[in-house]
C-alpha cells in the first residue's frame, strides 16, 4: 500500500462546479498534512496546510479525518484558472527525530469554460 | 527576491556520464532538499540537509552526492549517470525541518540520460 493515495483523476468539471478530492495515508504517527499545487511543468507550490480543526481559505476548505487517516481538499465555484495537479503531503516522523515529508502522485483538475 | 534558483533547466547526458545540478536560494533557509518526480510517483527525496556542512540521506539517494558548505548552495552530483536516473530534478528549502514550515520549490532541472 502507498504510504499517501490519491485518484489521479483527471477530474473534469465545469465553471462555477465544486469539486472534492480526498486523500488516504497510512502512517498514523503523521503529524503534519498539506495541499501543494503544481501547474503543468512548474514547480510545487504550497495551496494550503490543513489543521486538525479544519480549515478555509477563500474558496479552498481542507479537512482531516486522523481516526480514518484521510484528508480533503474543496473547491468552491471552480475557475479556468483552478486547473492544475493538486498533490497531497503528509510529513511523518520515523526513527524518533527522522522527519520526512511524503507526496501524493497528485490529482488532475481540468476546469472547463 | 529570486527565492529558489536551478541550473540547467534542460540536460541530455550519456550513460557514464557526472555532472552537477545547481541549486541556490536567497531567503537563508537552513533546510534544503532534492527531490526527483517521475511519472505516476511522488516526488521522492534524494538528499537533504538542515544546515552548512550537515547532509543526509533521502529515499533514493543511490547514484547520487551531495555536499553544503554554505547556507545559499546545495549542489546534487550524479556520479555515473543511468537511464534510470531521467526524471524531474527538484531542490527546496524552508525555514525549518520538513513538515514543519512551507517548502519552497526551485523551478526544475529536466534531466534524460540516453
């Protein structure tokens, strides 16, 4: 089992469409979870970390669900401009001061006009 | 601010053949890594290191160097390059150990080793 999965999708949706993408780990001693987006041969860029509380910015909202080690990423009225690889990352402490951060192989998002 | 930088952005390499890929940043983070992104994985680590002059190994260190005498430069050395080693070659750096605080992502090294 992968230690992070997500559906690689591509998820195809319209203008103005919410869109859910969820995410499993498997190391329960994670301790830290993330949403990075990266756009068509660029870089990753940090979307948003996700709090245990869980959390909104804008039309973003991520949640985590630590008893069944999922997290979520919601998008609101989706835009053109929203179209992109979302990659999940979650940091895990192994061998006591070991941290190490594990990515997803990402979920596409194609927004359509 | 220029933030993460790397050099080349595109190399075709022989079997066999070394070479270093570059990477600097700006922002006197003392955390920075290497990763690699092949098609269908996650980006994997390679090496990293939490200041000048301390380096560790990653998940797939294998093939590769790396070494850090300043705080700015974080060279990745491939010693004898394998068809295997063609990827996406991506460095970061972040204000503190992993997961701990956002890593920033330099632009990219393409790398084909035919």
């Amino acid at each position: 089992r992968k230690e992070v999965e997500q559906d690689p999708g591509p998820f195809n949706v319209p203008e103005g469409a919410t869109v859910a993408f969820n995410c499993t780990y498997s190391n329960s001693a994670s301790q830290s979870f993330f949403w990075y987006r990266q756009d068509c041969r660029k870089e990753p860029k940090l979307l948003m970390s996700v709090y245990s509380s869980g959390n909104e910015d804008g039309r973003f909202t991520a949640q985590l669900n630590r008893a069944s080690q999922y997290i979520s990423l919601l998008i609101r009225d989706s835009k053109l401009s929203d179209s992109a690889t979302y990659l999940c990352v979650v940091n895990a402490v192994y061998g006591g001061a070991t941290n190490k951060l594990i990515f997803g192989t990402g979920t596409l998002l194609a927004v359509q006009p | 601010n220029a933030g993460v930088t790397q050099t080349p952005k595109f190399q075709v390499l022989k079997t066999g053949q070394s070479m270093t890929l570059q990477c600097a940043q700006d922002m006197n983070h003392e955390y920075m890594s290497w990763y690699r992104q092949d098609p269908g994985m996650g980006l994997r680590l390679i090496h990293y290191s939490v200041g000048a002059g301390i380096t560790d190994q990653g998940e797939v260190p294998n093939g590769y160097n790396v070494s850090r005498s300043t705080t700015e430069d974080f060279p990745l050395r491939l010693l004898s390059a394998a068809p295997s080693q063609t990827s996406v070659y991506f460095c970061a750096s972040s204000g503190a150990a992993a997961g701990l605080s956002e890593q920033y992502f330099g632009p990219g090294t393409r790398l084909t080793v035919t």
